[in-house]
C-alpha cells in the first residue's frame, strides 16, 4: 500500500477528529490538495512498508511546515476593545494552561530515547516508532510555545499582572514518569479536551483576530492529538504495550467525577506533582469548558480515540470501564 494510500486514510481521520471536536477545518496550509499527513498506521509502515525514519521525519517536517502560523502578528492585530470579560478571562487562563506544554514535551523526549534504546534488537521497528515519537516532540514542543506566547504576551497587553518568576518555574514543573502507552493516550485526552475548550471558546468571541489565535491553537490540538493516537496506535499495535493501559486511563477520564469533568467538578484539586490546566479555570471560561454539548463532545472524542488506539470500540462510560475490567482479569 503506498503513501496515497495512507493520505487519504489520515485526512479522513483528522477531518473526523475536527469534526467531534466541535472546530471547523479551516486555516493556512490545511486546505492544500497533496499535503503531508500524520501516519496512521505507523508501526506497519516500518515493519511492513519497511519504511525509514529518514522518510517519516521528513514527513513530520513538511506537516509542521505547513502548518505554522504567526502568533505575534495575531496578537499584535486583536482590538482589546473588543474583548469581553469572558474573552479576557479565557486569554489569561489558556496563557497560564499553555505554561504546563512544555515540562510534558521535554519529558517525552527523554522518555521517548530512553524507551527506544531499550527495543533496539528485540523489536526494530518498536524501536523507530518510538524513536519517531521523540523527534516529533521537538514540534510539539515549538507549536505549544506559539500558544503559550501567544495567549500570555495577549494578557499582558490587556493589563493583567506578569506572571512571578516563581510562578513560571511552578508551571514548569515536570509530571512523573509513567508506562509510554498510558502516557500517549493520556496526552490524546488532554489534547482532545483542549481543543473542545477552544471550539467552545472561539464560538464566544467577537474580535476576529482572538477568534482566529484560538482557532489556530485549537487546530494545533486537533493535530497534536491526531499524533499521540498514531503513536499510542503503534505501541498497541507492537503487541509490547498492553491496550488495558490504555482503557485504564480512559476510565480516569470518563467515570464519575474524572478528569473530563476538570473545572466543572465541585472541588478544584491540589496536585503537588503538575499543573492540570482544566482544574484551574473558573467562572465563565470554566462554564464554557463544561457546557453539556462541550462534555458530549469531549466524551465522544475520547471513546473515538480509545478506539484508534485499541481496536476496541466502546460507546459508554460503563463499558469502558467493563470491557478494562475484562483486560485486567485476563
Ligand atoms: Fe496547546
Ligand atoms: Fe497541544
């Protein structure tokens, strides 16, 4: 099967993903007939296709190419007079979320290596999927910064009060390290469920330049998830990783009172290991996050993912935690 193939493949999933998370697909570089594409099946195209790193990260390039935008000249361009309380509140809060990126992609660089070294010999292709996972941090890392500078340089223009330096280095603190194939799918949720924030966010605001930044931070999103499905995909896909991992953290996610629930829980916790953005939104930014059709979505998006990742379709809570429950036992 060629490349043709496997474009087609991946721009139906991205436009599917688009689709449940509630933005419209639009923007530079994403309407271009023959563009690049993240790889669904990423651990057949090395083992099978006997493709290389060389072809996939130049792939990877050619995305991130063609997907950059510039966030000086959007922030330069929004009419603060434009902006309502609502809109103001969620440019200060999405600047500090934006803060936690970075620790979690200087993390899966040194987790991504570390784990690479430990397949090569006992499964190569493994190997180079993980290898390709710690490359592409390296993007991520630089589309987090645009919407973390974006957002906080944003707030400060509007007249909120710098962050301390005490404060940034709080924000960078790194998570712990966890099993790679609970991590990605983790990382799949969390950008998942910002990108819905966004699409809520963006219905609200008037300006058209901060309605385009989140927009184009919301597509960032999509995209990013798009990678952490293909990579937890391939770890699944291995047979090295076990798929209960990755339904143990969806049933984190979606049961009662989970972390999909974030701002719109009764309590904000403490977690003295990291930042969770979600948990820090308040008043009327935290309402839009947890709007009924914003948690449908969100959901939807979730068991959507869990099911890239596993093979294994789902369509409740209660199921998902059934059908982990049947993984555990085995
Ligand atoms: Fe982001
Ligand atoms: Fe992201």
């Amino acid at each position: 099967m060629g490349a043709a193939f496997f474009q087609e493949v991946s721009t139906a999933g991205e436009s599917r993903l688009f689709e449940l998370s509630g933005l419209s697909e639009s923007g530079p570089g994403l309407s271009e007939r023959r563009r690049p594409t993240v790889i669904p099946e990423l651990y057949r195209a090395f083992r099978e296709e006997r493709r290389t790193l060389v072809d996939i990260l130049w792939e990877q390039h050619r995305f991130h190419e063609s997907r950059r935008w510039n966030a000086v000249e959007l922030v330069e361009s929004v009419r603060p007079e434009n902006l309502t309380d609502l809109d103001r509140f969620v440019v200060w809060s999405a600047g500090r979320a934006e803060m936690t990126a970075k620790p979690s992609a200087d993390r899966m660089a040194r987790l991504a290596d570390v784990e690479c070294r430990r397949w090569q010999g006992k499964d190569d292709a493994l190997a180079s999927v993980i290898q390709a996972l710690g490359s592409w941090s390296r993007y991520w890392n630089e589309e987090e910064s645009h919407h973390e500078m974006g957002f906080s340089q944003l707030a400060l223009q509007l007249g909120f009060e710098p962050l301390s330096d005490a404060s940034v280095i709080d924000y960078r603190k790194v998570f712990p390290d966890d099993d790679l194939l609970r991590t990605l799918t983790m990382l799949s949720f969390s950008e998942g469920i910002a990108a819905v924030n966004y699409g809520q966010y963006a219905r609200h605001v008037r300006d058209p330049s901060l309605r385009m930044l989140i927009k184009q931070v919301g597509a960032d999103e999509v995209q990013h998830m798009q990678y952490f499905i293909s990579f937890a995909k391939a770890l699944a896909d291995s047979g090295a990783y076990a798929p209960k991992e990755s339904f143990a953290v969806a049933h984190l996610f979606l049961r009662e009172g989970g972390e999909l629930y974030g701002s719109s829980r009764a309590h904000v916790e403490y977690r003295g290991t990291h930042t969770n953005w979600w948990d820090h939104l308040e008043d009327g930014a935290g309402k839009a996050a947890a709007a009924p059709e914003a948690l449908e979505r969100k959901r939807t998006l979730i068991l959507h993912a869990l099911k890239r990742i596993t093979g294994i379709s789902c369509s409740s809570p209660q199921e998902v935690e059934d059908v982990w429950m049947d993984l555990v036992g085995d």
